[in-house]
C-alpha cells in the first residue's frame, strides 16, 4: 500500500487504486486500463462542470462591470442560476431541420467539445499532474483545437440552412485567419524553452516567466486567442446581429446548450494556455515540493486570465467583420513575425556574445528588445496613420479642386 502523501493526494489516489486492483489478482494490463479510464474521467468531469462556476461568475463580473448585480435570485448570490438554465434547455424541444444531414449535424456539437476536453490531455497542472507528457505536445494542441473548427463547419453545412451555412464559412474564415498569428506567437515560448513538451516549457519558466523575456508576444497571444475563440469584441461567430446567429441557428435543446458549452469552455481554456506559455503555470512557491499548491497556483492564474477575457468582453464592442479580418492580415500577423525574429535574434546573441549572462541578464535583454520592439510598432502605426490622413486630405482637396474647374467651365446662366 502506497504511504499517504496529502502534498500529493491526487498521485496517491492514482496509486492507490492501481495497489487495491492489484491485490485482487487483476492483469497489470487492466489495472492500469482502469487507472488511466479514472484519471480520464476525473479530468472530463472537471472540464465539463468548469463551465457551470464560470458562466456564473462571468454574469457576476459583467454585472459589476455594468453597475448591475447580475444572478442574485436563483440560490444564495445566483449560484444556482446555472444549473436551471441547464434544466430549462433538457426541456425545449429538439428540433432537426428537415433534410438536415442527421448524423452529422447531431455530431457536430459533440465534436466541438470534443476537442476542448481532449485539448487538457497535454495541459500541466502540477510537477506530478500531466495526462501526457508528449514531446510535440504544443503540436498537438494545435491540431486537436483544429476539431472545433472543423466541428462548427460541419454545424453549418449539416443544418441545410444557408444562414447556418454562410455563418459557418464566416466563423472558420476568421478561426483559420487569427490562428496563424497565434501560432506564430506560440513558437516563441517553444524557441525559450527549447521544447514543445508543455511541461517543458512549464520548467523552462521556474527561474522566470517568459511574460517577462517575451511581453509583447504574450499580448499578442492573448489577444489573437480571444479572437480564434470568438469572444468579443471578436464575436462574430454566432452574433445575433450578423447573419442569425450564425452557425448554430439550426439547434435547439440541448444540442444549443452544448454548443454554449463548447464556447465557455474553450474561452475558459485560453486562461490555462495563457498560464501554461507566459505565467510560469502552476510554478510558484513550494511548488514543486508541495505539488498541490502548484494545483492551486495555476488555479489562480488561468481564473486570472479568464477574468482578463472578461474585462475586454465587458469593456469594448464588436469589431466589424472586414476591419476584423484586415486588423489580422494588416497588423498581427506581420507583427507577430517581428516579434519571432526579434526574439530569435536577441536571444541566440545572448547565449553568443554573453554565456555568462545568467537568467537574470538574459531576461533584461530580451525585455529592453520588446520595449523597443513596442515604440517601434507604436511609430510605425503613427506613421501609417499620419500618411492616411495626409493622402484623405489631399483627396478631399482635389474633388474640391476639380467641382470648381466644372462650375467654372459652365457658368451659371444670367437672369
């Protein structure tokens, strides 16, 4: 039998049901089948009752935020308001659109969930507490959170509506659009780190955050997250008023429910990636001696990132659709590029010209590149902009020139 380790409970309970399979004369194959079928589903469950505390608490952010007071009938402060909502959707009516395409336009909404829980698989919570471990796991992360865009076109093009589906070719257009700056950024903690192991690039930070040697990066990321997920003021997903509501104006139910389920979760999701990739993730102290405060540390910090989301989402409206998509192609996406090659560069010049530079020397070299990085970006958009006005000017001036030379070519007739 395993000794009790409270600092590591979660561990112990993992080894401690493996001990108990054991002694029942079970296959070591099945018992650590078992083993991995119970974390599994520990860990689904969580993701999938995340969404119920932070749907409240959003609510009671927004409220504050509104000078309301938001959910405060349903259970003691509204905490309950959840889980009638939930109640209420069981008990609408499901409707399938006739000569929808059933299999697919059911599936589709599970898909979409699919992919945000099988996403946590490669997320690190503590030094002890990883699903799996792999070498490419930020690849992998990638291509998993692929399955929801494929999910909401297949939700769009199933429903055998063409709202649904003109909704749907939108939705993956801007999805596809913002995750290549995302990406982009993603490689710089991979390229710090020198490994694309989640857990790696979550050691890589024990000294310090790469927040710290890469802002600029980390606010680039933020920002293209929120618009890859759909939240505002990048909601143009399914925003009622754009083109009704988008891709899933078909659904009803519950199937609608799990589709308000996929978009909490994977916008909670950006909070954990955020920690994971710039805030050191469940790094803090005694952390790595105490494995669960490291739990409650990345707690703090993807609720922190979550609340972040919120803020922008409370604070700024909607983005229109072709500035939405010329502001990815125009700004953060060349910019995104910048910030790699600058990064890459200072940071092979460091470990060049100044081995002995040490954490701390490296981190203020590549803090004082993204400062410069930032003015340069901030003239350069002043630039632009001074150059666009100049030119609407010299327009407006020249259509003011050419209606005096017509008035002047035809008089006004005498009276």
């Amino acid at each position: 039998m395993p000794n009790f380790d409270p600092a590591n409970i979660f561990m112990w309970a993992y080894n401690f049901l493996g001990w108990w399979l054991t002694s029942l004369g079970l296959a070591p194959e099945f018992v650590l089948f078992v083993q991995l079928f119970a974390a599994i589903g520990m860990l689904a469950t969580v993701v999938l009752l995340i969404p119920i505390f932070t749907i409240w608490l959003e609510r009671k952010i927004a409220g504050r935020f509104q000078d309301r007071l938001g959910p405060n009938r349903t259970g003691p402060y509204g905490l309950l308001q959840s889980f009638a909502d939930v109640l209420k959707l069981l008990t609408k009516e499901d409707i399938t659109p006739h000569k929808a395409d059933k299999l697919i336009y059911n599936l589709s909404p599970l898909f979409g969930v699919l992919s945000i829980i099988t996403a946590w698989a490669v997320i690190p919570w503590a030094s002890t507490m990883v699903g799996a471990d792999i070498n490419v796991g930020v690849l992998y992360l990638l291509g998993i959170s692929g399955l929801g865009t494929i999910a909401i076109m297949m939700g769009g093009w199933s429903s055998n509506n063409k709202f649904a589906l003109l909704g749907a070719f939108r939705a993956v257009a801007q999805l596809v659009a913002y995750e290549v700056p995302m990406i982009i950024t993603l490689l710089i903690p991979v390229m710090l780190a020198g490994s694309m192991s989640l857990q790696s690039i979550v050691k890589a930070q024990g000294q310090m955050w790469f927040i710290v040697l890469a802002p600029f990066a980390g606010v680039l990321f933020f920002i293209t997250s929120i618009a890859e997920i759909g939240r505002a003021p990048f909601d143009l997903l399914e925003a009622e008023s754009e083109i009704a509501t988008g891709y899933n104006i078909e659904y009803t139910g519950m199937k609608f429910g799990i589709w308000m389920l996929q978009e909490f979760s994977h916008a909670f999701a950006v909070g954990p990636l955020f920690a994971t990739f710039f805030l050191g993730g469940w790094h803090g102290p005694y952390a790595t001696e105490v494995p669960v405060l490291g739990i409650v540390y990345f707690l703090l910090k993807s609720f922190f990132g979550y609340f972040l989301i919120i803020w922008v989402r409370t604070t700024l409206p909607r983005i229109r659709i072709d500035h939405l998509m010329s502001l990815n192609w125009k700004f953060f996406v060349p910019v995104s590029l910048l910030a790699l090659i600058v990064t890459a560069l200072v940071d092979k010049a460091v470990s060049e010209f100044a081995p002995g530079a040490g954490v701390a020397g490296r981190a203020i070299v590549l803090f004082a590149a993204n400062v410069l990085l930032v003015i340069s970006v901030i003239i350069g958009i002043r630039n632009a902009a001074h150059a666009e006005r100049v030119k609407e000017e010299s327009d407006e001036h020249g259509d003011a020139a050419d209606s005096h030379d017509d008035h002047s070519a035809h008089p006004a007739p005498a009276h």
